[in-house]
C-alpha cells in the first residue's frame, strides 16, 4: 500500500547512520513576558517516532510550531536534511514536506472535505478548479488512508473524531517527510487510535520521520521510538523508550516525584452543595447525576466531546438545560444564569482564561472587580467605590501571589500562570462555597500550577469549600480528587472513591465499553 | 545621550497618548505660520462653538465603539431629531404664538425622543435580535433618512421661534457659547459614566470581552441595549444644538457626521475592537477634526478635497493605531 507519494530522496535516506532528518540546534524563542524555548537541541530521524513530552507550558507547541513554520525562532538553527532552513511560513514547510496535525483544527468549517483537503493546494485547469479531478483525488486519499468519510460532507456537520481524521488526511495528502501529530487520540476511539498507530508505522516504514506530542503513558510505549522530555522551556532529556520508565517520566517531566508535585488534600465531606439529577442539557450531556459536598474535590474527567465541561456550564447557567434538576445548598434552582448562582456562592473558572475568563484589555483590578461590582464594598447608590475596590483587589492579589503585584497594570502584560491567578481572584471577591474549575491549570507554567493545588488545597481544608473539577489532565484527576465520575458521550459512565481511581479504572470508562485500554 | 532621552519621551508619550499630540502639534504650527487669522481669539472661539456638535456625536459614537459595535445612524439620529423638533415648535407656534417657552420644550422634547427611539431600535437590533451593528445601524440610517426627507419632502423646516436659535444656537453667557455648557456637561457626563458608575466598567468589559463578562454574571444585553440607547439620546442632543444654530429643521444635516464621529474616535484611542478608549482624547481629537478644518477653509482648500484629507488622515490614524499596538507588544517583551 503506497501510503504516501514516492518522494525524491526520502527513501534513501533511510538506514543505520543515516543523518537526521531535522536537527535544531539551541533554538530560543520569547514571547511576551516569558521565554517558551531556552536552547533547546532536537534530532528526528527517518523512520523513528520520536515523542515529546512534557507538561502544557513546557514548550512542546512553540517547538513544533517552530518546526511546522507557523513561528520563526529568536535564535538557533534548524536543519532540514543537514542543509540550514529557515520556512517562511507554513506553506513552505508544507512544500518542503514537513505537515503538522495541530490540536486546534485547521479546517473551514463551511466548506466540504475534499475542499478542506486540497485548501492551498487546489488543481486547476487555466485559471478554474477543477472540481472533478479533485473529488477523484479526495476518494482516493481517503480510501488509501481507510477512512470512512464523504469527500462531499460539510465539515461542521461531522463528530470531533472525524474532523481529526480529515486534519490527519490533509497532512498525509503527500510529499511527506516530517509528521506533526498533537495529541491526535484525544478525540478517537480505541479502534480509530489503532488505525491511526496503522497509519504511522505504515509512514515509519517509508522513511518519514513522525513527531508525536501525548501525554498517555500508554500511547508512548506502544508508538514511540525515542523521547524528549521539556520542562519550562528546557529539554531535559532525550532517551531511548525502553529507558523510559513511567515514573522516570514524570520526575523529568515535573522536576519531582509526583508526592511532592501533588500536595495531599484531607478529605472531610460535609453539607452537600450541589446535587445534579438526571441533567440532560446542550447537545450532548445526558441524564447526569452528581453530588459535590463541602470539604472536598470531586473530578469529571473524560475525553474530549464527552460532556464533562458542559456539565460544569449548565450547573451556572451558561448551556442550556432542557431536564433534569440541580439543587444547591439543598435549594432547587430551577433555572441557573450567572448572576444567581454568583449570588448564591458557586463560581464557575471557565477553560480558556484569554477567550472566556478575561478582559484583556483592562487591568488586573477591574478584571477581579468584574463579577462583584454590584456588592455594597464595590458600589454605593451610584457611583463607584473605587478606594474599596483597590484595597480589596489589592489584598486578593497578594493572597494569590501574583506577580508583579501591580494591580493597575494590564492583564495581557502577565504570564499565563498569573493571569489564571487572576481568574481565580475574580472568584475569591464573593467568599463562594463551590468552584466549579474546569482545566484550571491548562498552559500554565509547573511553579504556577502548584500553587493552584496548593491553593486548591487551601480551599477545601481550611475554608471547606467544594471543588468540581473538570479536567483532561489525568494525574490531577489522580491525584487530586477524592471521587472522580468518569464521563463517556455525554453521560456519567462510573464513578470512582478513593483508592479506586487508578490510570487503568479512569482510562477503561473514557473509550466504548468493551475496548479496555492495553497496556499502560 | 540627550537625543536617547528625547526619543525614549517621543516613544513613551506615542504608546501612552497615540498619535494625537503629534497631530496637534503638527496643526498649531503649520496652521498658524500659514494662516494668522488661525490662532486669532475671534477664530478660536468660533471654532470652540463649532466643535461642540462634533464632541457631542464623537461622545454618543463612543458609547457604541466601547461595547465593540459602532453607529453609522448617528447622522440621521441628527437629521430626525431636527426634523422632528423643527416641526414640533413650528406647528406649536403656529397653533398659540405666544407659548413660545411651552414650543421651544415640547419641540426639543420630540426631537430628543425621536432620536432616542431610533438609538432604542439600534439597541433592540443589535443586544436582542443580535444583528450585527453594521448592518443594524446601516440600516437605520436609510430608514431613519428615508422618514425626515418624507417628513419634509426635502425642503427645510421654517418656522421656529427665533428665541430658540438665539439662545441656545447663538447665545453666549459670561462671554462663551452656549452650545459649549451642553457640551461640558455632556463631557462631564461621560466621564463620570464610564470611571465611575458600574454601567461604565461593564461597557468596557463587554467591549473587550463579552464571553467573559457574561461568566461574570453581566446582562451583557441590557448593557448593549443600554449603550444604544445612550448613543442616540447624545446624537439627539447634539442634533437639538444643531437645530439652533441652522434655525432651520433639516433632513440632511450630518450627512457626514458617521465618518467624522468614528474619525475622532479612533484619532482620540478608542479602539476599534471594543473595550479601551478615554473620554479627554476624545474630546481633544473631535475638537483636533474641527480645528483642522477650519484651518482648511482658512487657507482655502476646496470643501470636496476637504473631505479627500480627512479620508487619509482617518487612514493614517488607524495605521498609527497598529503601530502602537506593535510598540506596546514589544515594550511587553522587556
């Protein structure tokens, strides 16, 4: 099965000693506020999946985007085939054989597969499209690749995996050398990963190279050829997989042994906050039902597209619920909107702090003041209390630790970690009695994110608060919760206590029933 | 080391104040070396007086631009309310001669309510039907244009007490305008409205990010609704001055006050994506448009090249605006 077009050159390279593929040399990158790369070195070659792997924040997608040519590096040097290479943009990576299958979705929603597939790579005759040709060329490519999807469909009209599968076709349309994939099981089922993990040993086999970002310990040792383990911007490591230990992993991938990175949160549930029955709401979530008592952290884990942050929206208000009934504090809310259930002490940390959490255009301040203006400490009859509102925000700021404490300055002048800080205050200013956190911790540096546990920590031992936490990130889920409810297309598929939530349980619920999760 | 100095202060006050300082600067001089009758106080108070209609628009269209959106009725908001005035005093007037104070009333409040309703139904479009402002506004324009010529069949409305225009168009107190006390209040107004009343914050909130203010428990729609509705209550306002000072009720007054609203606004920092702008840099920039125009008329440039000029400085002062953008990302990065 020709996979994929016979490249000039490709083929040859393969073999013991061959030179790299891609060699980067003390590649450094800054963004605004923080370093994202610090001299990092890295090698693929031909026909090796080489995996990596680190926390969100340690540099895995400044890297491959650097690769991809979607970012330029600030200094270093990138050799392709031995030869230096600067891409210009990603089309010239593209042309030069180097596709990337990102996380977020390169596609246009409007248009149909095949137009998806050959966009920026359209066949014409003279100045016109031809349109047959190319619904020839899409069948094709999707049959090579075995995928059961209409060239003719809409993209928007299609599931989260099968949009995957379009990304992955579009990137192995041809003339392949270098593969990008970003975690790309995140939205598959068992059976469509095992297809996959076909695909790419089929690209091994002609001499590609595969970079592979995941962060299931499984998929590492079942795909992956070598290693390279980020942290904070820094490689620390590159091994061989049969070096690589799960434990080894994380004390590289964290700088700790998991004890210290997890802090241990004592577990004494009291009053029942919030009791959901029966949730059917949005367009995916399906007779759900949980409890969340005071005192302690309950997780909602599950795969992308399983429903478990929308469970979080529709308890404040934010999709639509269509059955079901939530109580807090014992009390029904029939309809829940943000106001009310602010107002009755649950606050809600929304995923993406820069499209859902902030204003980031205004300051620090206004940004915490925002959901409690309407309090008598924020405003009196009419105007603002502005002195109050300082002092106020000013103490929520150092309690958070965020820094540089200027609480004047814009919020788009911090890091990621502070700006998440900066999400949570705006919750603190009502003294609330749930969070509801969904993937509080997504992008933020490691330093940052263990002040979040040990805020979180803080929180339900010393306060007796509740946290539902809603997250992707497995060892949170392990680590942190003290009952975690599995969810599986929309519904509660297990829920787990204590000692029973283990990597295998968790993974065994996320896929189909019967699909158990091998290895691990 | 003196010339680092001056150009690290030219950077700094480009980042903090945009490019209207330069402006400014750039007016002052070129104006007044061209033309000595520029900086005379015979013209500075005709042109203070002059650009309180505009201050008064350039504050009701930034209303608009905070949450995001922007108004292109705010002409025709002008256009109703003087029609609608012009005809309400006249037929009053005409009714009882001597009601005179009972016309002047009754006209500016019919002219303030029919601009303010047309400001309701932008409100209504854009926070509850969710059209977009583009085409909500736009499409008021037309209707709002289309109902003042019917209204007048095209001829301007005569038949105003004179005291109306004599007070409130020409008046003066202490030596200044009375169009400028509106004005000032108005300014006074606003920047009590948008630093210190909560309606103010969740403007700028919602301009910046409106996901994120509705998490935070806002109705982002009254808020929307709101700015509308305060956008064509100020554009009415500024149509009644108008009135006064034409003496006539006209369908096709601010013809182009849109354009020239957005101009002072973007010139003055407002940002076009919503959620950042100051009322002082707005006022400055309106009064910067008027200024500069009249130093045009000065120094004879035909009305129609005018409008070329202002055209280009619009361009230049959004071109100037992402450029700011671009230092203000880069002084980030140290």
């Amino acid at each position: 099965m020709a996979l994929i077009d016979a490249r000039v050159g490709g083929a040859s390279e393969r073999g013991s000693g061959a030179p790299p593929l891609l060699r980067l040399r003390a590649l450094s990158k800054w963004f605004p506020g923080v370093q994202a790369l610090d001299h990092v070195d890295f090698d693929l070659l031909p026909g090796e999946v080489h995996v990596l792997f680190g926390e969100n924040g340690a540099g895995k997608s400044t890297l491959i985007n650097i690769i991809a040519g979607a970012l330029k590096p600030d200094e270093g040097e990138v050799r392709l085939r031995g030869a230096p290479t600067h891409f210009r943009s990603v089309y010239d990576a593209r042309q030069q054989g180097i596709s990337a299958v990102f996380q977020e979705f390169s596609l246009v929603p409007d248009m149909t597969v095949e137009e998806n597939l050959f966009l920026g790579a359209e066949l014409t005759t003279g100045p016109f499209l031809n349109k047959p040709a190319l619904h020839l060329r899409a069948e094709e490519t999707l049959a090579r690749l075995g995928f059961a999807l209409s060239p003719r469909a809409r993209v928007n009209r299609l599931s989260r995996a099968e949009q995957q599968m379009v990304e992955i076709a579009k990137a192995l349309r041809s003339n392949l050398s270098i593969l990008i994939l970003d975690e790309p099981t995140a939205a598959l089922t068992e059976r469509e990963t095992d297809r996959l993990f076909q695909l790419i040993r089929d690209c091994k086999g002609q001499g590609a190279g595969i970079i592979y970002i995941t962060h299931r310990m499984n998929e590492i040792h079942r795909i992956g050829d070598r290693i390279t383990v980020l942290r904070d911007g820094r490689r620390v490591a590159t091994l061989q997989m049969t070096d690589a230990s799960d434990e080894k992993l994380v004390e590289l991938m964290t700088g700790r042994t998991i004890e210290a990175f997890f802090p241990t949160i004592d577990h004494h549930p009291g009053e029942e906050l919030l009791a959901v029955e029966g949730l059917t709401a949005g367009t995916l979530v399906r007779d759900v039902s949980l409890t969340v008592c005071a005192g302690e952290i309950v997780g909602l884990a599950g795969l992308v597209g399983s429903g478990k942050s929308e469970v979080g929206r529709a308890c404040f208000g934010v999709e639509p619920v269509s059955a079901g009934r939530i109580r807090f504090r014992g009390t029904p809310v029939p309809r829940p909107t943000p106001r009310r259930m602010l107002d009755a002490g649950l606050v809600y940390v929304p995923p993406d702090r820069r499209t859902e959490g902030l204003v980031v255009e205004r300051n620090v301040r206004e940004n915490i003041a925002l959901p409690t203006l309407p309090l008598s400490q924020f405003s009196g009859r009419f105007l603002l209390r502005r002195r109050s509102e300082r002092g106020i925000c000013a103490r929520l700021a150092k309690r958070l630790r965020i820094t540089p404490p200027r609480i004047e300055q814009g919020v788009s002048f911090f890091s990621g970690g502070n700006q998440q800080k900066v999400v949570l205050a705006k919750g603190l200013t009502r003294n609330p009695v749930l969070f509801v956190m969904d993937e509080p911790t997504m992008g933020i540096d490691v330093g940052a994110k263990t002040e979040v546990y040990n805020f979180m920590k803080e929180l339900v031992e010393r306060e007796g608060a509740g946290i539902l936490l809603i997250s992707s990130d497995l060892p949170e889920i392990l680590h942190l919760t003290h009952r975690t409810y599995v969810m599986y297309l929309g519904r509660v598929r297990a829920e787990l206590k204590g000692a029973e939530i283990t990597e295998q349980a968790v993974l065994s619920h996320f896929f189909e029933a019967r699909t158990a999760v091998a290895g691990g | 080391m003196a010339e680092v100095g001056v150009r690290r202060f030219a950077r700094l006050s480009f980042v903090h104040f945009g490019v209207l300082p330069l402006l400014l600067v750039i007016l002052v001089i070129g104006f007044g070396v061209a033309e000595p009758r520029f900086l005379s106080g015979q013209n500075v108070f005709n042109v203070s007086r002059q650009a309180t209609y505009l201050t008064v628009v350039s504050m009701a269209q930034m209303l608009a631009l905070l949450t995001g959106g922007f108004d292109l009725s705010v002409g025709v908001i002008l256009a109703m309310t003087s029609v609608v005035s012009a005809k309400a005093m006249a037929s009053v007037v005409a009714g009882s001669p001597n009601a005179v104070g009972l016309a002047i009333t009754l006209g500016i409040m019919a002219g303030l309510g029919a601009g303010t309703s047309m400001g309701i139904a932008n409100g209504l479009g854009v926070a509850v039907l969710n059209v977009s402002p583009f085409m909500m506004t736009l499409a008021m324009a037309s209707i709002g244009f289309g109902l003042a010529l019917f209204m007048t069949g095209g001829v301007p409305v005569y038949g105003m007490p004179t005291q109306f225009g004599a007070t409130l168009g020409f008046g003066r107190l202490l030596g200044i305008p009375a169009p400028v006390y509106v004005t000032v209040v108005v300014i006074f107004g606003m920047y009590v409205l948008l630093n210190w009343t909560r309606m103010g914050r969740y403007f700028y909130a919602i301009g910046g990010n409106i996901k994120a203010s509705a998490l935070s428990g806002i109705s982002t729609r009254s808020y929307l609704f709101m700015a509308y509705v305060l956008c064509g209550f100020l554009a009415s306002l500024g149509g009644v001055m108008l009135t006064a000072r034409l003496e006539t009720g006209e369908a096709n007054i601010g013809a182009a006050m849109p354009l020239r609203s957005i101009a002072a606004c973007v010139i003055g920092g407002v940002s076009l994506r919503g959620g950042t702008g100051r009322v002082g840099s707005v006022v400055l920039a309106a009064v910067f448009i008027e200024w500069f125009e009249n130093g045009m008329n000065l120094v004879r440039i035909q009305s129609y090249l005018q409008m070329v000029v202002l055209g280009v400085l619009l361009i230049f002062a959004v071109v100037m605006d992402e450029v700011r953008h671009r230092y203000v990302a880069k002084l980030r990065e140290v």
